[in-house]
C-alpha cells in the first residue's frame, strides 16, 4: 500500500512538472528553425532604442562615443547590452497564436528594442516578452510577424531600463601628473601645491611619493548613482578644488543628502550631472602634515 501511494505520489510530481514546463516555456513546435535569424553585426550599429511604459531610452553612437540624453553611456554596461542583442541565438518557435502573446507577453505591453544603423533602417525590432522557467531564455516576437521565439538570453534588465542606469557614474578622471594643487575645504580643510617635483602641505614640505599615493584615487572617482536635484535646504560637506599646470580649474562640491550625511551629493562644474557618493570614501583624505613628511632614514 505504502509502495503504490509512493508511485501515485512521483507520477503526480512528473504530471505537474511537464504541465509547468509546457506552460511555462510553451515549447510546442520543434521543427528546425533559424537560429541566427536576429544576428547583426555590431559594427553596423548606429543606434538602440528602448521602450517600456516609462517611456523611451535612444542611445547614440558618436565618433566621440555613445550617448543617452546628451550624456556619455557606461561602457561596461553599452558592451553588455550590445553583445546580448548583437549574438542573440533563437532556441526554439513557441507559438503563432496571437491569442497566446499575453500569455508570453509579447503583444502591446510597451517592452521593446529597437537597433538602428547610422543612416535610420531597422537592423533589429523585437517586443521583449517575460523569461523562460530556465531563467536563461527570454520570450521575443518581431511585432511585424506572427512567430514567438524563445531565446538565449536573459533580457529581463532592459524591460525596466532607466536613463540613471545606463549613464557614465565617472565623476573624474584626471591624471595626477598635470595637477598643480589640490585644495580642501570644509570637515577636512588644508592645501597642497606642487613645484617640479616637490609638494607642499599649506607652505610646508611634504614627501612626494606619499602625496601621490594619498591623490591617486582622486584620479577616477566613481558615483555610487545620480540624484535629481540637491536639497533645498543643502548643507556643503566638503569641497576640493584641482588646479592644473594649464591655469584650468575642476570643483567638486559635496553636500549631504540628508541629516545623516552618510550619502554625499557631488557637483563638479565640468559634468552636468549630480552624482551620489559614500562620505566615508572621503576618510582617506583626512591628513596631517605629519601624516606626509618623510620618513627620517633608517640606520
């Protein structure tokens, strides 16, 4: 008795699997199919639309780089959006039943992409419809045809796209060699100049080697996110100003984002963003002038 309730137990088990897995994945046609039907060469690309019910994302090429709404695009993030719908592989034909699309969320619901050359004809327009039960496959059609495929990509990401998401987070990106002075002012205030080869802390001599290792990652400072506006009532934290050997300035304002302070909001007068930033990636720069002067040499 106990041994039948356990066989009726696993052939229920398998019913109901097969039953998720054919309505889930709705793999229902296996005839061969062209799996490279939704290739394009991404050199051939000029630009990438993507819409949800928020709106519409249209990102540029340049020849200075690409853009999103007049701003530079994360290049780690435009690569991996590039190399999904440049390789995307068709696994399989789900459906040609349009009283299916719901199901798969390939209809009207706003969720498409829609790759461009330079000169404006369709490389690629496909509505993104919802994952796979494998999680590794995505529902797409062509809004042009009646097909749904499954394939080889989780695209889930980009149905939800923001501007903030895909802009450059670079809030600077210098090179320490054509720095003159750096001054800070605020919870941590002092300056540091440079003559040829030596440095100052506010008039007084400094090792070089330790200057440069406490600038250094000043070079390339990073956004934790952008934020919309400042705080009407804002409270400056700190500010640092470069000085280049040009005679150029670069200021970077950072305000408290609430009472807590723990968040930063950062302007710089070369980028039209407002950058959100952790205040305790400014504790490295809080130093003395004894924290810089050489060591005295060892016996």
């Amino acid at each position: 008795m106990k041994n039948n309730q356990t066989l009726l137990a696993a052939g229920a088990l398998l019913i109901l699997a097969l039953i998720y897995y054919f309505t889930q994945t709705g793999s229902v046609d296996t005839k061969a199919i062209d799996a490279g039907q939704f290739t394009i060469h991404r050199e051939s690309i000029g630009s990438v639309q993507l819409s949800n019910n928020s709106g519409t994302l249209v990102l540029e090429a340049s020849p200075v780089g690409w853009t999103l709404e007049n701003y530079p695009v994360d290049t780690l993030k435009l690569s991996g959006l590039l190399d999904q719908f440049t390789n995307l592989t068709v696994d399989r034909l789900i459906t040609k039943n349009p009283d299916q699309y719901n199901k798969y969320e390939v209809g009207d619901q706003g969720n498409t992409i829609l790759v461009l050359s330079p000169d404006g004809s369709t490389l690629l327009e496909l509505n993104l419809g919802k994952q796979g039960a494998n999680y590794a496959e995505t529902f797409v059609r062509n809004p042009a045809e009646e097909e749904v495929y499954a394939v080889k990509a989780n695209l889930s990401q980009y149905k939800s796209m923001a501007a903030k998401d895909l802009w450059d987070r670079s809030i600077t990106h210098l090179d320490l060699n054509q720095i003159s002075s750096v001054v800070f002012k605020g919870e941590i205030s002092y300056s540091l100049k440079r003559e040829g080869p030596a440095w100052t802390y506010d008039s007084e001599l400094v090792d070089p080697d330790k200057v440069t290792n406490l600038l250094r990652p000043l070079e390339n400072m990073n956004g934790t996110g952008f934020a919309a506006a400042l705080p009407a009532e804002k409270s400056l934290y700190e500010s640092i100003t470069f000085g280049f050997g040009d005679g150029s300035t670069q200021e970077l304002n950072f305000y408290k984002k609430d009472e807590k302070g723990a968040i930063l909001l950062v302007t710089i007068n070369t980028k039209s963003k407002i950058f959100e930033y952790s205040s305790s990636s400014l504790n490295r720069f809080k130093k003395s002038v004894a924290d810089l002067i050489s060591d005295p040499p060892q016996n």
